[in-house]
C-alpha cells in the first residue's frame, strides 16, 4: 500500500497579497513603510498634494517684505535679500546721507561691498558686518534645510513640511520674544547706526530661516516663485514670451508674488514707523509661518495612480 503523501508549502498556491487602497497607507512591498505603523505616522508619512501649494507661497514672499523692510528700518540691513541693487534717493535712509552719492545701494552683497571699499568709515566702520553675518547665515540656513529634506524619502512629506515651517516660526517668535524682553533693543529710536554686537543675534536668526522658503519653491516645482529673489522674477516676467497670453500659470504666481512682497514691505514699513518698535512685525511674521506649519499638518495627501498587489 502506497504511503500517503502531503502537500508542502511549496505546492500550496496562496493567494495574491492583498494591500490597501488608501493612498495615505498604500507603499510597494519591501518598504519600511510596510511594517505596520500607526495611524499618525501613517498621515505625516505621504507626500501631500501639490495642488493650491502656490498659495503657501504667496504668505511666504508676504513674510519676505515683512520681515524685510521691518528690519532694514531697525538694523540697516536685509535677512533675505541677500543680492544688492540700486534704488533713486528721494528720501533717503540716515545709511545713504551723503553729499555725493546719488544713490542708495540695497542689498546685503552691496553693504558688504561698500564695507570692504571703505565707504564711509569714520561714523559706521563696522555696519557692513551685519551683513556679512546675514549672508553667512543665509548660506548656514540653506544647508540645513537642504539636509532636512534629504534625510527623507520624499521631501513633499507632511512632516517635513511641518517641521520645517515649525522650525522657521519658531526661530522669528524667539527672536519677537528677544526683542520684547529688551534683550535685543528693538525701539527704532534708540538704535544707533553703527553696530552693537547684540543686534546680530536677530539678524543670524531671521537669516537662518529665511532658505526655508526656498527650499519649499523649488520641492514643490515653483522655481518661478523662489519668495526672495525679485530681479530674477521680474525679468522672468518681462521676458516671458507668453506675457500676454489668457492662460499663463508661472505669469500669474510671479505677479501675485510681488504684489505680496510689495504689501508686507509696505506693511512692515508702515507699523514700525506707528509703532517706534520691531516686534508687531516679527509676532506677526511668526503666526503666519505656524499657521503654514499647522496646513501643512492637515493638507491633502497625494493622489497616487499605482496600485499595488494586482
């Protein structure tokens, strides 16, 4: 009598794996992701939706002109225009007071220019260390960022985002905060032209976190809106062969972002002459970009065409 025999595991045929179908926790197999993971680590894990982000811009190049103009009023000095151009002297700043010069340079690489050519050394000898600190920190901040996103798979993640614009709120409400505790003077009036060493402490941090924002225009394909670089933009603008054209998306986001850049500057201008003081400007600058952070929590994830297991 023959001996029975039984089936191994290799004559079995299972079933197809079957994964899930929502695209918050759909990964292909093999991935970390695969292991099971719980509900929140699923939500910041996706990568979020690429559609409205342009708007998120928008906020970013309004903080821009904010935070700009509040402290080139405070400190002579930019924490994100770090290119340097040229502007007619109407009524000009206590920095451009000359006799000669007919125009006023704005910039930080002009600051740090003029400094290294000796341009009026006998008041301000060391005013174009401000920007030197800013745009070191500028290039630090880049760094960072840039790092930030790579250590990620993807750096459209919803934590990434979060934590970067946590990161950028955080660094401008510690700096509000300096200021309103008297740490750091901020009452325009008692700030004088030269540098005071203590004023470099919000300079290095606003400078820090301002590539934050361009680091997000480039992950999220809108190199057009870098929410620092206006030259550039504008050029781009004028240049733009479909320039007249009904349907023009990239015309559309460089224009709306200068006219945001232009309103922050305005608005930054015109609260700390009413006010004497930096820190509405930056409270207010901090609060948007932990809004930012808070959307991005919440933001729709990405919709993903593969389906995997069949």
């Amino acid at each position: 009598m023959p001996e029975p025999t039984w089936p191994t595991l290799l004559d079995m045929k299972l079933p197809p794996p079957e994964y899930p179908q929502d695209p918050e926790s759909c990964s292909p197999p093999g991935t970390i992701t695969d292991i099971p993971q719980g509900r929140w680590r699923r939500h910041f894990s996706v990568k979020v939706s690429n559609r409205n982000t342009d708007h998120v811009l928008l906020l970013c190049w309004f903080t821009t002109g904010l935070l700009d103009s509040t402290i080139f009023n405070a400190y002579r000095t930019f924490v994100s225009m770090q290119t340097g151009k040229r502007r007619p002297l109407h009524d000009p700043p206590p920095l451009c007071v000359t006799s000669r010069l007919t125009l006023c340079p704005k910039g930080n690489t002009m600051f740090l220019g003029l400094g290294a050519s000796n341009y009026d050394t006998t008041t301000r000898p060391y005013a174009w260390t401000k920007s030197l600190v800013s745009l070191i920190c500028f290039v630090l901040g880049a760094l960072f960022f840039s790092r930030l996103g790579a250590r990620f798979q993807s750096s459209s993640q919803r934590s990434v985002l979060t934590i970067s614009f946590l990161i950028q709120a955080s660094i401008i409400l510690l700096c509000a905060l300096l200021v309103q505790a008297n740490v750091v003077e901020g009452r325009l009036e008692y700030i004088g032209e030269d540098i005071d060493w203590v004023h470099t402490i919000p300079i290095a941090l606003l400078s820090f976190q301002a590539p934050g924002q361009v680091w997000l225009s480039r992950d999220l394909n809108f190199a057009e809106v870098s929410t620092v670089v206006v030259s550039t933009m504008l050029y781009d603008f004028g240049s733009d062969l479909a320039l007249f054209d009904k349907r023009n998306a990239k015309r559309n986001r460089r224009f709306a972002g200068f006219c945001a850049l232009l309103v922050g500057a305005v608005a930054g201008g015109w609260v700390t002459k009413l006010d004497g003081h930096i820190t509405i400007p930056m409270w207010i600058a901090g609060a948007l970009k932990m809004g930012i952070a808070g959307a991005w929590a919440v933001w729709p994830a990405e919709e993903r065409v593969r389906r995997w297991g069949g």
